[in-house]
C-alpha cells in the first residue's frame, strides 16, 4: 500500500493495489498548476483511493478537475470524468515514499520546457552549491 498527504499533514490519502502507471508530465497546465518544470503523476481506480481530510478543487478546464488541501495549498489529485472516467491521477512527488514507484515515463513532451530535456546533464549538489565571496 502506497501512502501520503498534503504539506501540512490536513490531507492523508492510501492506494490499495497497483497503480496503472507512472508519468512525468511536461504540459503546460501541470507547469503552471504546480509551479514546477514537470509533474509525476501515478494514476489508478477510484476505488483505489482513500483520502481523509478537506480538499479544495479547482476546475482547470471545463472537465478537469485538481483537487489540493484547503489549508496550506498542496496539490494532490487531478480527474477528468470526461477524459478518464473512474480514473484518479495522484501526484508523486506527496507520496511518503516516492521511491516505492519509479517513474516509467515522461508525456506531453511536446510542452516540455527546452531545458529539461537535458536537465540530468546539470551540476549536482547534496545540498547546497558551495557558496562563493564577492569582492566588495
């Protein structure tokens, strides 16, 4: 059983069985929703969500709908009934151990912004870059 919840902890959600896949999506609805160059995405049944706590939704188009907690914001659930009917998407990046579920591909690349695609290739820091002195 995968778990997580929303920053503030108002919002805490399980999904029992698998999930159908994990994406990382590049369009630009996600980019300006999350504020985020991308956003992974797993998505799965209904059914197969449990969520407790009050959530806010926001129709981001006439059929879809994102859902996020009413108290610090957090985005967590996106679902279109036109589009995916019975389906509810779950963003990764809330779960509290986002390891369990690699991601298995990247979509709406199309959207992507151009330096993403070669985002890996970026210096890399545990932390921090090491901070430099200016002259003064």
């Amino acid at each position: 059983m995968l778990t997580g919840g929303c920053h503030c902890g108002a919002i805490r959600y399980e999904i029992s069985g698998d999930p159908l896949n994990h994406a990382l999506c590049h369009c630009v609805d996600c980019r300006r929703s999350s504020g985020a160059p991308m956003t992974g995405w797993t998505m799965m049944r209904d059914d197969q969500l449990s969520i407790t706590g009050e959530l806010s939704t926001y129709a981001s188009s006439e059929d879809a709908r994102r859902h996020f907690c009413i108290q610090c914001g957090t985005g967590l659930f996106y679902s279109n009934d036109a589009m995916l009917p019975g389906m509810v998407d779950v963003k990764t990046g809330t779960l509290d151990e986002p390891d369990d579920l690699p991601a298995e591909c990247h979509i709406q690349t199309a959207e992507r912004v151009s330096w993403m695609a070669e985002a890996h290739h970026l210096p890399q820091f545990e932390r921090f870059p090491p901070q430099t002195e200016t002259a003064s």
